[in-house]
C-alpha cells in the first residue's frame, strides 16, 4: 500500500483561478503598446513563470531592454484589466482537504489575495515570486514549499497548469504531480504523473 500523503501543494494563476487567458490579455496589450508582434509562441513562455526571468533569460524583442522597467510596464498594465474568477471545484478543494497546504506561485502575495481573499488563510505555507531567489521552472520555489512544511517532497501531491510548474515540482521530488488541462493540452502536460480535465479529479487522488 503507498504511503499516505502528506501535503497538497497548489499553484495560483490557472489553476485556483482562471487567469492564465488574463495574463496573456495583459501581455497582448503591452506587447502591442511597445509596437511588437503578438506572437502567441512568446505568450505561452509566461506562463507560470515570473516575467522578469523570462524577460532576462528568453529571446524575444524585449532583449537588450531594462528589465525592471519592463516589468513595472507589465504591473501598470495588470490594472487596466477585470480581475480573474476562481476555477471550478477550486474554494471546494481547498476547504474540505484535510491535508496541509501549501500554495507555491510565481506572483506576489498582493496578487494571491486578490486572487483567492479569505481562501489564502487556508493556507499552511505561501511560496511567492518573493520567497525565492530562482522562480519555476527551478525547483526551489517546491522545495521551500516543503521544507517549511516539515515534509518529504516525495509524500507530497503538487496541482499544476503549466510545464514551467510541472518541471519545477517534479525536479523538487514531489511524490505526485497532477497536471489540469485548460491552459494547456493534455499532450503540452504529459510530462506530469497525471492529467486531469478539472480540480474536481483531485480530491480523489489524496
């Protein structure tokens, strides 16, 4: 019989909350304010990723540029747009798990609340963009996740949206990483260990 798990680790933006086609709204605006093509190949590298790394370490036409300044665009923009709603199945899943939780994202704890309001106090642990010197696809932002929670990476379950995510919790040792289609295919997340169509499949797995 496999072990019991021991914590359920969550990802933010289009996972709890459906707001992956808003960041590639914002992105679209920006890139059109700055005169540059709206390459959905360029968006899809964002997601579920911090957007200084990828503006410091992606070719695109923002290279050369400043990337504080860039990314101080990008917030201004956030701000032109309605906020994103939670996903199906997401206040459910995290009110009713008995596991501790951990919420690893590469937004701001600003955002989180705006997100997820009274929901981010569910919430044992919170790894933020802050908390971390290397964002996802790295391991470290699942690695503190765990440490902070006293548990063995390979006991936990870990809800992704993203392959920037899947890589960073599967390169941390996390036990069980489920993929949620919507932002991507189910063929884009198969380097997951599972692949669901909606939060509502999780609960099942814990």
């Amino acid at each position: 019989m496999p072990e019991p798990h021991a914590a359920l680790l969550l990802d933010l933006d289009g996972t709890l909350v459906d707001s992956e086609s808003f960041h590639r709204d914002v992105y679209r605006s920006w890139f059109s304010a700055r005169g540059w093509p709206v390459r959905e190949d360029l968006l899809a590298g964002f997601a579920g990723r911090r957007a200084d790394d990828v503006l410091a370490t992606e070719p695109g036409p923002w290279a050369g540029e400043d990337v504080a300044a860039m990314t101080a665009e990008l917030l201004a923009h956030v701000g032109t747009l309605p906020r994103p709603a939670l996903a199906a199945g997401a206040a459910e899943l995290v009110t009713t798990t008995r596991l501790p939780l951990g919420l690893v994202t590469s937004a701001t704890i600003d955002w989180a609340r705006t997100c997820l309001g009274g929901l981010l106090d569910r919430f044992d642990v919170v790894i933020t963009r802050d908390e971390v010197d290397n964002g996802k696809p790295h391991p470290e932002p699942y690695a503190l996740a765990t440490r902070s929670l006293g548990v063995p990476p390979a006991a936990c379950v870990a809800v992704e949206d993203a392959p920037a995510g899947i890589a960073s919790a599967i390169a941390a040792g996390i036990g069980l990483v489920v993929a949620v289609t919507g932002t991507f295919t189910a063929s884009e997340l198969a380097t997951a260990h599972r692949v669901v169509a909606g939060l509502d499949e999780v609960a099942p797995l814990l």
